[in-house]
C-alpha cells in the first residue's frame, strides 16, 4: 500500500492548521453558544420589561400599556410607529424567518433622514444587503423592481427606494402582520398586560 512522504517542516504546518481548524471550530461553538446565550437574555429581559416598562438604549423608561398594544392590532402603520412594537414584532417576524422585511422597512425610514452627503454610501449598503439578487437578506420583490431600485441606487435620491419599501410594507401588512395578531408571543403580552392592569 502507497504512503505519503512528508517532509518535517510541513508535517508541523499540517498539525498547525488542524490545530487552527480546531481551535476555529471551538470558537464557533462559543459564538453560537454566546449567540443562543444572548438570544436567551434578550428574551428572558424583553418579555418582563414589555410588561411592565422598557428601558431604552438613552435610559428613559418607556411604560408599555395594554392601550398600547391593543394599538398595535389596529394597524401595522400603528405597531411600526411604537418601538416596542417594532422590537415585538421583529422577534415574531425571526421566529419566521422573514425579518428581512422589517429590517429593510427600518433602513428604507432612515435612509429618507439621511444627509445627502451620505447618501451614496447608505443606498449602496441597502442595495447589497436587500436588494440585489444574490443579497444575504433579500426581500420579495419581483425582477422589474429589483431592476428599476438597482437603477434609482446608482444615482441616489430620498426617495430611491421608496416603491420596493411600499411593496415590502404591503407584503408585511397583508401576510406576517394578520399573523401576528393571532400569535402566542402577541396574544400573551397582551393578556399579562390586561391581567396586570386589572389587579
């Protein structure tokens, strides 16, 4: 049977590589542990704070009220204008693998408070992240859009990506929001907030 010859010093490059193979297959397992471990607190700490108040990255305490939410089943325009709301349905809409809508709907609402200056740059990063068609996050919308906002991108206005946003919107409005409102995650906050209220 053939063996293989190898030279010392490549024999010890071998064993270096395995040994950062090893070493990055560990990491990885940290950072989806650190990920899943995150993921857990994120929750553990979002559910409690909806209920009873959520403080925010500026440290103002924000009081959630069952009005609030019961504000949300009224429209998505309704839901996507409250933070919390916003924070909500976006864990509903992961837990759908579909959050790629509201986060280009987000990027889309900051992109129309950009400064011109900037411009070029932010509709570049939405259109490889969102847009173009092999993008890590592409949204649903159909070949002569995605062509026409590929055109708008390459000469950016505030108004560049306003008709993929609009059609996004719809997307969101007509499928994941009614499903939303029939979810455990919407119809629990709801009931704990009514169940407090009513003490």
């Amino acid at each position: 049977m053939p063996g293989f010859f190898f030279p010392h010093n490549n024999m010890t490059e071998l064993n270096g590589k395995e040994d950062c193979k090893l070493a990055e297959g560990k990491i990885h397992k940290k950072k989806q542990k650190a990920f899943g471990a995150d993921l857990k607190n994120y929750l553990k700490c979002m559910v409690p704070h909806i209920e009873s108040g959520i403080k925010t990255s500026n440290s103002r305490n924000i009081m959630l009220s069952a009005e609030e939410v019961i504000q949300w089943s009224q429209s998505l325009e309704k839901l996507l204008a409250s933070q919390s709301g916003q924070s909500v349905f976006r864990e509903f809409l992961k837990s759908e693998f579909s959050e790629e809508n509201i986060e280009f709907w987000l990027a889309c609402e900051d992109y129309k408070k950009t400064k011109s200056d900037h411009l070029h740059d932010k509709a570049e990063r939405i259109y490889e992240e969102f847009v173009q068609s092999d993008a890590i996050k592409q949204i649903n919308i159909d070949y002569q859009m995605r062509e026409a906002t590929a055109k708008r991108a390459q000469d950016p206005t505030h108004t560049s990506f306003d008709e993929a946003q609009k059609t996004v919107y719809i997307l969101m409005e007509r499928d994941s929001y009614p499903r939303f409102l029939k979810s455990k995650a919407y119809l629990n906050l709801l009931n704990q907030l009514q169940t407090n209220t009513s003490k």
